[in-house]
C-alpha cells in the first residue's frame, strides 16, 4: 500500500481529513515545558519533543496525519533535526501518516527561518 493509499484509509478511519502542522519556536511553547531544560541546543531539541509528542499522545487516534515544517527544527541545527527524526518517528509509533513540509520561502514565517 502505498502512502496516499494509507493516508486515505486513516482518514476514512478517523473519519477526519485534518492534518495537524507542527512548526515549534521555543519562545512560544509554554512554559511548563520549557522550564524543565536549560535554554540550550540540547534543552530546546527536548522541550521540542516533549510538546511535539503530548501533542501527538493527544491527537493520534483522532487525526490523521502530521505536516512538520522542518525550516522550524533547522534553525536550531542539529539539535532541531533530531527533534524532527524524533518526532516524525514516535508519530509513526502512534500510527499517524507523516507529511514532512520541506518547502522554503513560501510565506513569511517559514522565509524567515531560512538561514
């Protein structure tokens, strides 16, 4: 089966098309989350991964899919990009279909994270 094939069985399954976009900045993720890590590479990649996964823990068994936008966990290098691997991985774990948003420049927010 194929990924258009899955995502349209976990839409009739959800009976939900919605597809939650995930594109962290640390300064505005709440601060229950970010409190627990010192505001370094490494604290900001796990507050990253602890809301991108409560969310998910929320949301899996009602939503279909998540579209994270990897110009947002670029910005904080490498860092960032183990926050997207992990994401995208325990999203799979909870059975979401996954929809990496790669594109560059295409609306403000996401031209202004281009380095």
């Amino acid at each position: 089966m194929n990924a258009i094939d899955r995502l349209i069985e976990k839409i009739q399954k959800t009976d939900n098309p919605t597809v939650m976009g995930l594109d962290p900045r640390y300064e505005m993720l709440p601060k229950c989350v970010t409190d627990k890590y010192p505001k370094t590479l490494e604290g900001v990649k796990k507050a990253i991964i602890e809301f991108n996964k409560t969310l998910i823990d929320n949301v899996y068994d009602i939503i279909p899919s998540i579209k994270p936008q990897i110009a947002f966990y670029e910005m904080y290098g490498i860092a960032g990009m183990e926050a997207f691997k992990e994401t995208c991985s325990y999203a799979k774990e909870k059975g979401m279909i996954v929809i990496a948003d790669i594109k560059r420049g295409d609306i403000g927010s996401t031209a202004t994270r281009i380095f």
